[in-house]
C-alpha cells in the first residue's frame, strides 16, 4: 500500500510540473496578445460569450428562482490598462461579478477563453469599424459647425 501511494506521489510531483509549465506558458501567451492589442491602440471594447447557465434555488419563503449567469471573454480597460478580461454578468440586473484580467483568472477559465480569441478578435474587428465610422460623421459634423462659426455671421 505505502509502495502505490509512494508511486502515485511521484507522478502527481511529475505531472504538477509539466501541468504549471504548460499554464504558465500559457499566460505568458496571454500577456503577448494583449501587448499586441495594445499596439493597435483601438480604444474599443468587445467581448463574446464564453457560457451561460442559470443558478436555481429556493428563498425562505419557499418560492423558486432563476437567475441568468452569462461569462464573457473581452478585450477592454481595468483600472486605468487595456487588456482581456473576463468577468461574469448577471443577466437580471447588469451587475458584473468577478471582473479581473484573464492572465489573473484560474487556470481552467484562461484554457477556455483561449478558444474564444479568434471570436473575440473577430468581434474588435467589428467595433473598431463601427467607431471609425461613427469618428468620420462627428468629424464632418464638427468641420460643418466650425465653418458656420468662421464665417463670423453678425446678427442685424
């Protein structure tokens, strides 16, 4: 018996350092798309949907509820830095729960956000046409309220 938990023992050594190796690779991996975000200089925020689920239960007065629970992966600013993040919204009420940056996350949040980069990007592409679009109108907005004002119109 001491034999098979000695033997268990050396392989869960064996296989915790390939397992933090591989994590910590990937969030150095994190930390190199979002410094090349951060080259673009968007100053956009997106996000996808990573999963949903609903959390049930029942309140003292013996009625049920059913409370909508959506984890998002997005490309944003936390305190001041632009960055991934990752957070969860509760559908009912707008609120955002444990809102940090996806390098920061647990390990097994970060391995699935991996497969929402592309959606993600994808999405960035979107809003970053959106807003240049949006820019170019307000510009000629801007440019039609400045020439009004140029002319320096004298009222009677």
């Amino acid at each position: 018996m001491a034999d098979k938990i000695d033997s268990t023992l050396k392989k869960l050594a064996s296989v915790s350092q390939s397992l933090n190796q591989a994590s910590d690779l990937v969030t150095a991996r994190i930390g190199e798309v979002e410094s090349a975000l951060r080259e673009y200089k968007l100053g956009v925020e997106a996000w996808v949907d990573i999963r949903r689920w609903y959390d049930e239960g029942q309140f003292t007065d013996g009625s049920w509820y059913r409370l909508g629970r959506t984890r998002r992966l997005a490309y944003g600013k936390k305190d001041g830095k632009w960055g991934l993040l990752t957070y969860i919204i509760a559908e009912e009420s707008d609120e955002y729960e444990e809102f940090a940056f996806l390098r920061e996350a647990p390990r097994d949040l970060r391995l699935n956000a991996i497969d929402k980069l592309p959606e993600l990007l994808d999405a960035l592409v979107e809003k970053a046409v959106q807003t240049a679009q949006e820019a170019s109108r307000k510009a000629e907005k801007a440019g039609h309220i400045a020439a009004g004002l140029a002319k320096k119109q004298v009222t009677p």
